[in-house]
C-alpha cells in the first residue's frame, strides 16, 4: 500500500516579473503619463476628463431624482378629484417638497417649493426635465414652476 499524505501538497508558484522590479519613489515619470493624468484630473477649463465624468454622474443622478419626484406626484394626481391639491413629499438627498397641484382645463399647473436653497436651486435647473417627464406620464401638458421661498 502507499501512504498518503496528510498535509496538502505544496505548490511552487510562479514569480511574476513585475515582482523584481524596483519600485523607486523619485523615479521620474514620463511625460506621456504626466499629459494622460493632467487630461483625466487636472481641473482646466475646456472640459477634462474628470469634469465629463462628473457631469455624467451628475446627469444620471439628476435623471435619477427627476424618476423620483415624478414616481411620488404621479399616482397622487391620479387618484385625487379635488382640486386644488396639496401635497408634501420627502426625497433622499433633496429633503422636503411641497405640491401645489391645480387642475386646468387643457393640463395641468404645478408650484413646487423646496425646504433646502440647494433643492430649489436643483429644481429650477431640472424644470423642463421633470414637465416633460410628468407630461408623459399623465398624457396632458403640464406647467411646472419652482417657487423661490427657500430659508437662507
């Protein structure tokens, strides 16, 4: 019979080249890579890469919030039939917003007044965004305004 080991058999594993260099920290770096980070970080004023990323972050989460605020007004304008409505509504990161909701004869109005001076100043630069995405979901026109009453 053959013994059998207990232990598990030790395998010898590969170096890596990367594992001989020597990593100097005053090593100079070459202009290519110096060109390619100030492009991607460097805060210049023809768009770089890092002010793209973040307008296409900013612009997906705006997008993001506009999906909010329109899934919370929505099935409450469909379900009321008194009117004028009022309605307060709370969203992550944006705090609280009241709706002031009037039926009209072709659409409808809607004032918005935000708690936070930064959410009312989000709200005035997604105005159009959130009209249409209300005026799709309802299939009427809506008219939305922001009302500048935020606390200092």
């Amino acid at each position: 019979m053959t013994s059998i080991s207990a232990n598990t058999p030790e395998r010898h594993r590969r170096r890596d080249s990367r594992e001989d260099r020597v990593h100097e920290v005053g090593a100079p770096v070459p202009w290519e890579q110096r060109q390619l980070f100030t492009r991607l970080f460097g805060d210049d004023e023809q768009g770089s890469g890092r002010s793209a990323s973040q307008a296409g972050t900013k612009a997906s989460g705006d997008l993001a919030m506009v999906e909010a605020l329109t899934e919370q007004l929505v099935p409450r304008l469909q379900s009321v039939s008194t009117w004028p409505l009022t309605v307060a509504m709370y969203l992550p990161r944006l705090g609280r917003i009241n709706a002031r909701i009037r039926r009209e004869r072709v659409g409808w109005n809607i004032e918005l007044e935000a708690q936070q001076k930064a959410t009312t100043s989000w709200l005035c630069g997604v105005r159009h965004q959130c009209e249409h995405r209300l005026a799709a979901s309802l299939a009427l026109p809506v008219e939305l305004c922001v009302a500048n009453s935020a606390p200092a």
